[in-house]
C-alpha cells in the first residue's frame, strides 16, 4: 500500500524523469497534469524585434528582409514587441491579438514599441486586449492603415512620444487613442465607430495636431497642453446616447470647422483659456451645444473677480437646433470674445429672432447685410455683437430636432403623446414613432402616437426626417410611459378558526393586478384596521387579534400603483378559548399567584424555594 505523501513523491520523480530524459515540451505550450493530465490551450507568444535585428523566437511567423522590413506570414496569438529603430513592420493583413489581462496594471499588449525611432506599423489587424500599441519614447512611429477592434483600455497609448502618426486608421468597440506628454503627434483621417475615450490629448501635450477624422457613435474626445489643434473633424451621435462629445482645457488650443451632431453635449471650455473657436457647426444636441466651466478658479491662490478675460475667441460657428444652445456652469463668469468684428461678423444661432433692415459696424445705414440688427446677449458681459442670419455652413447637414410633451405620471386612460420636431433650415419631412416594439407609424399617416396599452414602462421610440434626408438619432424615453386602466382584484383567506385572544391570520395572497398591488388595507370589523407597507414591500398577510367572540365582516381593500381600489368581504365566527382541566392563566402579584382554571380562581400562598403543582 502507497501512503499518500509517497504518491507526491512518485509524481515529482516522474517529473523530474522527463526533464532528465529531453522529452521536448514546445516552448509556446504549458503541459502539466491536472487529475486526467488533460492539456492547456496554447498560451500567448511574446515576439521580439531585437536591437540586433534577430527575431525571437526564431520560429515566429515573421520573415525579416536586410533586417529593415518585417513581414508577418501568419495570424500571431500573443504579443510583439519592437526594439529596433528604423524598421518598417508590414501586417500583410494579418492579426495580432492578445489574451486577456485581470487588472489595469498588468495588462496585455499587442505591440509594445519602446524608446526606438522611425517605426513603420502598416496593414495590420490588433484586437481581443487591453492595449494595441503601447509607444513610451522615441520619435517618428508611424502606425497607419491598421484596424483596431474589442480593445477595452486603449487602442493606441503613446507617453513621452515625438512626432507620432496615425494615419487611415479603422477603431472598432475599443477605446480610442490616449496621449500622454507628447508633442508633434498627427491623429489624420481615422474612422471610429462605437470608441469610448475617442481621443484624449493629456498631461502637459503640445502642438499636436487632430485632423480629418470621422467619429461616429463615440464620446468623450478630451484635448488639454497647449497649443494643439483639432481641425476639420466629424463627430456623430447616431443613437442619442449619453455622452460629451468634445471638452477642452489648457492654454492657446484650436478648434476650427469641427462637425459635432447628436449628441448630449457638444462642445465643452473647461477652464480653456486663448481658444480659438472658429467654423465649427454645432448642431441637434439634445443637451448642450456649448459649454463652459471655470469651477476649479474659485480654489486659487488669487481667484479672478466675479469676472474675467479668459481671452477665447469664438466666432463663425454654427450653432444649430440645439436643445439648449449655451450654458454657464458654475464659478466666477468669463468673458469671451464672441465675434470677429464687422464685416466678418459673430456667429449662427438658429433660434435667435431678429431683423436685418440695416448694416454697418452701427447697424443704422439702410439695407440688411445678413447680420441682426441687434447684438445677442449670451450672459453677462457675453455678447455677440454681429449674430449671424445665415448659417456659416453651406448646406443643410443637421438633422431636425424632436421634442415630445409627455408629462410622467399615473395615467388610467387611453392618452396622446405630441411629438413636435424642428429643423434649422428647412421643412420636416415627416416624424416616425415606434410604440411598445410595435410597427413603424408616422405622424403625416397615422397621427401622434396613442397609447393604448397598458404598462409601467411602456417603451416610445421617435426621430425624425427633413426635407433634404438628415436622419435625427433615434429617441427612447428612458422613463417609459405609464398606463393603466384595470382596477385590482381583491381576495383573502382566513387561515384558520379563530377564538378569541388568539391570532387570526389573514392572507390576500390570491389578489391581483395587472401591474401590482401599491397597498392592502384592512378593516377587522371590531372597530380596529391595518394596513400593510407600500410597494415593493406591501405584505398581503395580516394578523388580528379578537377579544369578544361574535360574528365580524372583514373587509379587505387593495389599491394598485394607478389609484385603482378594489374591495372584498368575508363574515368570519370568532368562539370562544376552549377550556381544559389543563387550561390554565398564572399571574404573579406581590409574590402570590393567582391561577385561572377556567371561571375558578384559586389563590395560593408560595414560598420562594417552595412550588406546588396544581394538577
């Protein structure tokens, strides 16, 4: 018989015989015996691009041409990493994903180019980890036409980088590029759909430039440092979906001929200070389209007055159907420069009425010059002072604007839901409307949507079509609507025979209603109630305690959420106690007991050592 300990010690023999004998265990396989010695799926490989030249492992599936252009010749489960300069690395269409990675600071990359310079990354597919390029130091990386797909941290993370290029790029599902105090970087004529964290240009990050790039169903692209520019970008908001779409902080940035559409929040001057806005179109926020936040000025050394240049320029934007065109949030107000002067002029807003009978820097000669008559006050000592009558934009690219006038409440009839949309530069087509999964209906054919249904939540869908196409983002009220028209059902049991001092336990178990029972309220009949707690935690079983025998008529009423009330009532006997030859009461006054045998009461006298039993 082998004790167990021994059996240990023949397994770590056998072990160490295998070694011993050069059986030969692949590098890139973890073989070990667990119970039925099943075996481990491949792990990840870890590729090296070495300073020398050499590839490591030999057998990577990487040709090496002059040791200048790496090609990939197969799919790669695993991780490169690059450590030579001046090297073009060519994906041939291939992939690079990684594995997974338990926390974020230990993640799994798919390329890791660290401290080297002229880095060519080209025709690549990176996907399934937590980073997909990871550049620290060095200069000119070039990472270009390279798709980037289910990558939750960061496509791209350079820190401490130098002229960095993405270029023709393609970000599906992951979170976007992330710079961190790097200079001369250029983000150029990507496409992101469904990124997080679009691009975010952080940590003291100077003189990079954002251009050309299409964003669409992304949030949160973030630009603080100085002196960096975004330029002639698109980002969209197809589904109305939480979300900013582009805040920006620090000192002497650009925003210039941006398209921003749907989303909640447009744009966003957080403590933003020389900024310069301009030609930038606005447009179908159902939030904000511009807003600007000095909070954090109140907590300086020397705080600035009530009031303060913050040298901004914002002049020859469009800002279009928005569902609140400006906000102030909090802290002192600060002035910006809202125009550009006359001619030239101030800014698009589509809901600001005026006339435009006159022109001139005054506004007082004869005949309009598509510039209002009268200056707009934004907020105190705000104003654009040549508000613009036509859009800067040519064209009509935003889409209209739906509004709907349902009010929450408990509503127990049949109801109407008015949906009113509008549109900046020309008519509405028609309004589309989807109640409850139900078909598409339209307004022009089939009216406002009628809610018929019942429900405590009822999903309403709207958006939108103008005369020209622009597609409003899809609406889904997120409280639902709410209606209900049946009153509840109320029953109850009694569980029991009751007599008298004893509990009578009710239960309305079997009640009913179509939503659920807001509460139960009791009435016993002897001049005594209940009633149990509020939804969620209205209990429908009641106990009662009787104190004369007799005939009581219960009565049971329950209440939905709506206000509906129902009644029920059940005649119930109340007898009696049963007595006993052992029934029996003890009461205990200044050390006598008094015992009640039915209507017989026997005192007696007890010591406090000595009992007698009374059988």
């Amino acid at each position: 018989m082998i004790h167990r300990s021994s059996k240990a010690m023949i397994l770590i023999v056998a072990v160490g015989l295998a070694s011993s004998l050069m059986i030969n265990i692949p590098a890139s396989y973890e073989t070990f015996l667990v119970g039925d010695c099943t075996e481990r799926e491949p792990l990840p490989l870890v590729v090296y691009i070495l300073s020398d030249g050499s590839v490591d492992p030999v057998s990577a599936p990487i040709s090496n041409a002059g040791n200048i252009v790496y090609s990939l010749t197969a799919d790669i489960l695993g991780r490169l990493v690059v450590q030579r300069s001046n090297i073009i690395l060519e994906g041939n269409g291939h992939s690079v994903s990684g594995g997974t990675f338990n926390d974020t600071d230990s993640p799994w990359i798919c390329v890791t180019i660290t401290h080297v310079s002229n880095v060519t990354l080209a025709n690549m597919s990176l996907s399934s980890s937590s980073v997909g390029v990871y550049t620290v130091g060095g200069e000119n990386v070039s990472i270009t036409n390279t798709v980037f797909s289910d990558i939750p941290l960061q496509a791209i993370r350079t820190e401490s980088a130098h002229n960095l290029l993405v270029d023709s790029c393609t970000f599906l599902n992951s979170t976007g590029i992330r710079l961190e105090s790097s200079d001369h970087c250029i983000i150029r004529n990507n496409t992101m759909s469904k990124c997080g964290q679009m691009i975010s240009i952080w940590l003291d990050s100077t003189s990079n430039v954002v251009s050309n790039n299409r964003m669409t169903d992304c949030w949160d692209f973030w630009v603080s440092g100085s002196d960096n520019s975004v330029e002639s970008n698109w980002l969209n908001n197809t589904n109305r979906s939480w979300g900013r779409a582009l805040v920006v902080e620090g000192d002497f940035n650009s925003i210039v001929n941006n398209t921003i559409l749907g989303f909640q929040e447009g744009l966003g001057l957080q403590e933003a200070m020389n900024t310069s806005v301009r030609g930038n179109h606005i447009g179908a926020c159902w939030g904000i389209g511009l807003w600007m936040s000095y909070y954090s000025f109140q907590g300086l050394p020397n705080p600035p007055s009530s009031n303060f240049d913050t040298g901004n320029i914002i002049a020859g934007n469009d800002f279009v159907i928005n569902h609140q065109q400006l906000s102030f949030y909090g802290g002192p107000i600060a002035i910006s420069i809202w125009d550009d002067g006359y001619p030239a002029g101030g800014n698009y807003w589509s809901d600001h009425e005026s006339s435009d009978s006159f022109s001139g820097p005054n506004q007082d000669l004869p005949g309009g010059d598509e510039i209002g008559d009268t200056q707009l006050e934004l907020a105190w000592m705000n104003y654009d002072r040549f508000p613009l009558m036509i859009p800067v934009r040519s064209g009509d690219i935003t889409p209209p604007l739906t509004y709907d006038d349902y009010v929450s409440g408990r509503h127990t009839a049949d109801f109407t839901v008015n949906l009113t949309a509008m549109d900046d530069l020309g008519s509405v087509n028609d309004t589309y409307y989807i109640i409850d999964d139900g078909p598409i209906m339209s307004v022009k054919v089939d009216g406002q949507p009628r809610i018929t249904i019942e429900g405590d939540s009822i999903p309403l869908r709207y958006w939108s079509i103008d005369g020209v196409g622009n597609v409003e983002p899809t609406v889904l009220m997120s409280s639902g609507l709410f209606l209900d028209k049946t009153p509840p059902v109320a029953r109850f049991v009694l569980e029991a025979q009751v007599v008298i001092r004893e509990f009578a336990v009710f239960n309305a178990s079997n009640s009913s209603d179509n939503l659920y029972i807001q509460q139960y309220f009791w009435d016993f009949g002897d001049g005594h109630s209940g009633q149990s707690g509020a939804y969620p935690d209205a209990n429908p079983v009641f106990s009662h305690l009787y104190e004369i025998a007799g005939s009581y008529t219960v009565n049971l009423t329950v209440v939905d959420y709506a206000g509906h009330a129902n009644t029920t009532s059940l005649v119930i006997t109340v007898g009696e106690a049963s007595r006993g030859f052992g029934d029996y009461l003890i009461y205990v006054i200044a050390g006598v007991v008094i015992v009640i045998v039915g209507s017989a009461v026997v005192s007696v006298l007890m010591s406090r050592r000595r009992y007698r039993r009374i059988d």
